[in-house]
C-alpha cells in the first residue's frame, strides 16, 4: 500500500488517490481464482469477473458481450464490401 500511496503523494494527489477508501478513485480487477498462484496454471484464460475504472464498475460478461457484437459487426460489414 505504501507503494501506492507514496507515488500518489509525489503527485500531488494522495487526498483522492493512492489507498482503498471510501471516496478515492481507484481502478479494480477481481479475478476469479482462489488464489494468486493459480494465475500462472490459467494462463491465456480471462479470469476477470468484474472491474472498475475510476468507480465506473463493469461485468466480464458484458465487455465480452460487447466484443462479440463488434466481432459480427465487422464480419456483416466485411462480406458487404
């Protein structure tokens, strides 16, 4: 945490940025795996669940949901052209 904060401060924005607290902006992943070690025996597989971007939280589900509608797209305007 002293990482974060610390680079905050040097910034000049530790009062809104740098800790988990309520009221401060922060980017979030939760990751769907027990543990920090599995990561490497799930490697090349989304394990995102969820996230936030300065407090703007998004499903998985949705994003991919939303990559694939861009997918089709592409490929309907592809064979038009």
């Amino acid at each position: 945490m002293a990482a974060t904060l610390n680079a905050a401060a040097a910034l000049g924005r530790a009062e809104r940025l740098g800790t988990l607290e309520p009221g401060k902006q922060a980017d979030v992943v939760v990751l769907g795996a027990p543990s920090p070690k599995h990561l490497v025996y799930h490697f090349g597989v989304n394990l995102v669940r969820t996230w936030s971007r300065r407090g703007a939280s998004r499903s998985a589900t949705a994003t991919a949901s939303r990559a694939e509608l861009r997918q089709q797209r592409t490929r309907v305007q592809s064979r038009d052209v």
